[in-house]
C-alpha cells in the first residue's frame, strides 16, 4: 500500500512541477528550507522550536531561493545554449559560482541577522564584515562540486530541488558546526 500511495505523490508532484514549475519549486525550497532549520534547531539542542525563526526560513525558501534558482538555471542555459559538454559546465559553474554564489550568502547573512535575529543593522554589517569571507571561502570549498553535478547530469527542471535538497544538508551541517565551535570556545 506505501509503495503505491509514495509513486502517486510522486506522479502529483512531477505532475504539479511540469504545470506550474516555478510555485512547485518555490514551495519545496520553502518546505526543503522549513524541514532543514527544524532538524538544525533540534540537533543544536533548542528545546522549543522557535516557530518564528522556522517560518521566517521558510519564507525565504518560498520567495527567494526556490525563484531565484528557478530563473538563475533557466538564464544559464539560455547563455550555453542548454549544452553540457565539460567545458560548458565549467563555465556554468564558474559562473554561478562567481555571481550567484557570493550574491546568496550575502542576502542570506543579511536576511538571517536583520529579519530572522532581529539585530541592529550595524551589527548585521559588523558580523557580515567579520564572517563573510570565511563563509564564502567555505561556500567556494563545497558548491562547486554540487554545481558541476547539478549541470552536467541533473535535468534543468530538477535543478532547484537538487540544489534544495543539498542545501538543506548543508544548512544542517553548517548549524552543527557552528554549535560545536560555540561548545569548544565556553570550554
């Protein structure tokens, strides 16, 4: 009974992605988004989930990422002319990764400090200032190998759920990294 009612969720989301792609991958990034903070806030030992941090996460997948990455894969291929030869992938991941990818953490630190946290401006500058670099570097580490994956054999409508569903691992571990960091410096 699983098996059948699992394959016809995924002929309705299939379905719903080829009719309406842009909301359908809005909504996964938001969901994708939501599922990934919840997780994140649980395993850094938050006891109550914090439902104002969790929907402002998921606002920022439904409105921001699931879009941007919607029309960011869409404008890539139209620039390579859909082709994914190795050096037109390279090129596609360069691309991203020196446009979008710094772009995004930007937003993100910004969004995440000012609406999520809540902080003064000058401190969201303060803290982008401090970190920014690192966070980049890190992003440059990762991503890359998760671009060069997603344009040389994940079929454009797919893109932005593979994305999502890496970057909600990713999120994962960067809360988990960040909490370990916090534990080592009060020891």
């Amino acid at each position: 009974m699983g098996s059948k009612s699992n394959k016809g969720l995924l002929h309705q989301y299939l379905s719903q992605l080829q009719r309406h792609p842009l909301r359908t991958k809005a909504l996964t990034a938001g969901v994708l988004s939501g599922i990934s903070d919840l997780v994140s806030q649980k395993l850094t030992g938050i006891q109550k989930i914090q439902l104002r941090r969790l929907l402002l996460k998921v606002l920022f997948g439904v409105a921001y990422l699931g879009p941007f990455g919607h029309f960011l894969y869409i404008t890539l291929d139209k620039i390579f002319k859909g082709k994914r030869d190795s050096k037109t992938v390279a090129k596609k991941v360069l691309l991203e990764q020196l446009t979008s990818s710094p772009w995004n953490n930007l937003l993100f630190m910004i969004y995440y400090g000012f609406i999520i946290e809540g902080r003064p401006w000058m401190h969201v500058k303060t803290k982008i200032k401090k970190d920014y670099p690192s966070v980049q570097l890190t992003a440059w580490t990762f991503w890359p190998v998760v671009g060069w994956v997603n344009h040389q054999y994940v079929p454009l409508q797919f893109r932005v759920i593979f994305h999502s569903l890496v970057a909600f691992c990713w999120g994962i571990f960067l809360n988990l990294r960040a909490r370990s960091l916090v534990l080592t410096k009060t020891k």
